[in-house]
C-alpha cells in the first residue's frame, strides 16, 4: 500500500471518491447558504423540517447525532426558522417544522443551488447525474442489506 494514495483496491477507491464529492458538496451548500446567513449544517435540517418529524428520525436519516441536530434545530427555532409542536402519538416528543420565513429561507437557498447545480449539470450532462444518482442508490440498498 502506498502510504501517500492508500489502499488500492477498487472498494477504497471508491469510498475515497465517495469522500471527496462529499467535501466538495458541503463547500458549495456553504457558499450557496452561507450568503443567507445559514451554514450547510442549517440547510441540511431545514430541508428536512420540510416534512414535520422529530429530531431523532432528522438525525437517523442524516446520519448524524441527535445531539448535534437537536443544537441546530434549537439555533434555527430561536432565529424563528422552525417549531416545535407536540407529537400527535408521543407525548414524549416533539415535531420540528418548518414556519413561515423558514420556508422562505429555504425556497430561497433551493433557488440559489438550482442555479449552482445547472453549472455542473451541463459539464457533467444529465444522463451521467443519473446514472451516477442510480450506481450510489445501488451500493445504499446493498449495504443497508443485513447479509453485507
């Protein structure tokens, strides 16, 4: 193994790959929220108080703590992004959703990465976005499978 481009087998690669789109996505989310005075973290939690849920479903989706979404959406509730609301069938929990000038910051941070992702989409072309879309959503079935 080449201690300077590590492991060489196709699966390192990969994740290597995987890694850095990652990085260079949340650079952009932070350039392309970051002028609305939210961070990519913010917009991440935004997106998802879209559809009301609570904090712990947010973070299992995410893959995150629940500590560090419950900072964030505590951050967002006290800037008057989202609320809380009691839970329809847990007294225990709460739901976040979105209000009103959160949705307004939102529909703004979609419009400004729409603008952003028509760049890459015409260096990359829209058949490999998909294709690329497709290939990612197989490897998440097949490590979300038990037997992997």
């Amino acid at each position: 193994m080449d201690e300077q481009a590590g492991p060489g087998d196709a699966w390192s690669q990969f994740v290597q790959a995987v890694f850095e789109v990652n990085s260079r996505i949340n650079q952009a989310g932070e350039g392309i929220a970051g002028p609305l005075g939210q961070s990519s973290a913010r917009w991440h939690v935004l997106g998802r108080a879209f559809r009301p849920q609570t904090v712990a479903a947010m973070a299992a989706d995410m893959g995150h703590a629940r500590q560090s979404v419950q900072r964030i959406t505590d951050a967002l509730e006290r800037d008057g992004l989202i609320a809380y609301r009691p839970h329809p069938t847990d007294r225990r929990t709460q739901l976040v959703e979105l209000t009103a000038p959160g949705r307004a910051v939102l529909e703004e941070i979609y419009q400004r990465q729409l603008a952003w992702s028509a760049g890459v989409t015409e260096q990359l072309g829209e058949s490999t976005l998909r294709t690329l879309a497709m290939s990612l959503r197989d490897v998440s079935r097949t490590l979300s499978d038990p037997r992997s």
